[in-house]
C-alpha cells in the first residue's frame, strides 16, 4: 500500500482556546524537524483540527512513521489514501480498492465511520455508513459488520477539498509539543533515572539543556560518552540538547577532606544544585529538573531533598518523584536508555558515594558543615565554571 499522506491526531492541544494556534503551530515545527531526518519531501499543514502530512515524493514508510512517534503532541499517526471529490460512485470504487489492497484476507469484521468537517456533502454521516457498508458486503461478502469491536475501522473523512481514506492509527508520544511549556535544564547523570526524567518532563512541552559533572580521573572518557548517547536518546524525543559538562573532580575531593563522610551525598548534591542552577540562569531556564524518586535512596528521602532544595531560588521539577524503580525502568526501556544505562561506566555520584549515608540530615548541621569549605569554595566553584564544555546533541 502507497500512503499518499499522514492524518495526525492530537488531543491535548484541542482544548487550548484562543492559544490553540501557537500549539498547534508548535506541532507544524516538531513534525517538520522530525521529517528532515527522513529522506522524501513533504508538506505540512493545518487542517480543521489536525495536522495533515502530504508526501510529495517516495519515502520509506518506517523511517517516517518512527520519526512521528518520537514527536510529543501526537496521539495518532493515521496513513491515509486521499482521494479527490467525484461523487459517491467513485468514493465507493476507492474504498472497495482500498480494502482489496490493505487486506488481502477478507475473512475480517468491519465498521465504517464516516466524518464529515464539510458539511454540505450530499450525504449524511450515517447515510455514507450504511450505503458505504452495503457496497463493502457486496464486494467481498466474506465480511461481516460488527459495529461494537471491528477488526477493522474504516475511517471516511470528508473535508474540503479531498476525502481521506484509512484504516490505521499507529499510536503517538501524546504529551505536548516541545517548546510550549518552557525550558528547563537537566540533571543528567549515566544512570537509569535522569534520562527517564528528561523524557517525562519534554513529554509536557519543556524543551531541555542538560548539565552533567564529570570528574576525571576518577570517571572515565567512557562515563562521558556514555551519559551523551543517553543525551541522544532523549534528544529523539526533546530535540537538541546543549549538554554541559562540568569538571567537578576538585570540589569534590575538598568536600571529601573536610566534611563529614556521611553528610558526603547532600552537600556534593548541594554544590551540583548551586552549579546547575548557575548555568540554567545563564541559558534562561525556568528551572531544574532531577531523576530523583522519593525515599530510593538516602539521598532522595524527604528530608534530604529538602536539604538539597534549600540552595535553590528557582522551581526543582521531579517527574519521577512517585515512580518505583521497575516503573522507571520499564520506561527507560520503551526510550531505549536503560541498555545504555546500565553500561558499567560509574559517575561521579557513585564513585564518590560514603558508605553509611544520612538520611534525616538536618540542614542547619550540613550548612555548619559547609563552613569548612568557606576558605576555598567560591574559587573551586568559579574554576568549575569554567570548565563547561558545550556538547550539541541531537
């Protein structure tokens, strides 16, 4: 089968009111950024509440369609024969065509679900069904209607100029379309959850830059790699990622030598909040974002994420704050990270993890902590800086 064009659905962006434009504008850009990887040449536009792709030349059907689904906004990618308006006659031949071409076993049962945004064609919705099911069963009698649990929806959208033809919803991302909730920087690490985070909260329009602290020699060339594949993982769906990378080795090992080992995590997670939150100001951020789960691990409890809160003067958004480990999991395999995260290439959170961990600290006893490193810090925070390395993924 030879798919003309791709119906779009989306459903979040219907009930935007008066600013259903600028989503629906914003899905227009996504799509068409998505379809630049895949080789063909295509039109999209808006169409009475869709999106419609017009393929102007010979594509590869599953390069396009693998494109579309990793484009949040989208529920539905429908590959649609368009038809143009020659009477009812006509319309019946293409469907009958149709049928015989998508399915070339007719032992199915059928229902046919006319839509009409072009109100003044000469039939009915209801007419269209029943007529259009009569001449179906005397082309293929083999067929049965079943109205409540098709094997098949035949789906007649009669709109203004054409009349589309299909059968199929490859199901979407769903979500909002990236760049109209904001954007946020992540916290991007080479474990399961940061990624997954990413994913969650571009699902909600949020376009991403990403900081990750790297701390050679204790972290390899191989841990840094390893955290930029997963940043293209997420850039599938997000799309660019200004990924920083920050050398955090010396603020670490200061707070190695002068704070207390088991306050290590909160104040090293401390110092990372202050750093991400430096460069998400720069980039313009409207916040930070965090793979962390609640009570996970010692660091991720109630009063260690208050600890870690308090250096922060913007939002800390945590998509998975509820989830348990084998929720994240399963959606760091449907994003394809979770091969790529379990790679044994350790970070600088692990490699740098105290052995019995806090986790009630008190924040007044961590800021007293802190003082320790009063001397050196403000440098030490000012060389990290300027270690920022800019990575462009996508």
């Amino acid at each position: 089968m030879h798919y003309t064009s791709f119906l779009i659905k989306y459903a979040e962006i219907a009930i935007k009111g008066k600013n259903r434009y600028l989503f629906e504008d914003a899905l227009v850009s996504r799509i068409n950024q998505a379809l630049k990887k895949v080789e063909g040449d295509f039109k999209v536009g808006k169409t009475q509440g869709r999106v419609n792709i017009e393929c102007l030349s010979d594509y590869d059907y599953d390069e396009v369609t693998k494109a579309l689904s990793c484009v949040f906004g989208i529920t539905g990618i429908c590959p649609v024969v368009h038809v143009e308006d020659e009477g009812f006659d006509k319309l019946s031949e293409d469907v009958i065509k149709y049928i015989d071409d998508e399915y070339p076993d007719k032992d199915h049962t059928f229902k046919v679900n006319c839509r009409r945004a072009r109100k003044n064609y000469p039939m009915d919705s209801q007419e269209v069904n029943m007529e259009m099911g009569g001449r179906i069963l005397d082309a293929y009698p083999e067929m049965k209607v079943d109205v409540h649990n098709p094997d098949i929806l035949l789906t007649i959208e009669i709109r203004d100029d054409r009349i589309y033809i299909y059968s199929k919803i490859i199901e979407g991302p769903g979500g909002m379309p990236v760049g109209t909730g904001g954007k946020g920087m992540l916290l991007l690490s080479g474990g399961i959850d940061s990624p997954v985070a990413g994913y969650m909260i571009a699902k909600r329009g949020v376009k991403l830059d990403a900081v990750y602290f790297h701390a050679p020699p204790y972290t390899s060339e191989r841990a840094k790699q390893k955290v930029v594949d997963l940043a293209k993982y997420i850039s599938r769906y997000a799309g660019p990622i200004n990924l920083h990378v920050i050398n955090f080795t010396d603020i670490q090992l200061e707070i190695y030598e002068k704070c207390p080992h088991d306050e290590l995590t909160i104040i090293m997670r401390r110092y990372m909040m202050r750093i991400a939150e430096h460069l998400a100001k720069e980039s313009e951020c409207l916040g930070l974002i965090t793979g962390e789960s609640l009570g996970q691990v010692a660091s991720q409890t109630m009063q260690s994420l208050a600890a870690t809160n308090e250096v922060c003067t913007m939002p800390v958004y945590r998509p998975l704050i509820g989830f348990d480990k084998n929720e994240i999991i399963k959606i760091s395999e449907k994003i394809d990270t979770y091969e790529t995260s379990i790679l044994p290439y350790e970070d600088c959170c692990t490699i740098f993890v105290a052995k019995h961990p806090v986790t009630k600290p008190n924040v007044n006893i961590i800021k007293r902590s802190e003082l320790k490193l009063a001397d050196t810090i403000d440098e030490l925070f000012k060389r990290a800086i300027e270690t920022d390395e800019v990575i462009v993924v996508s």
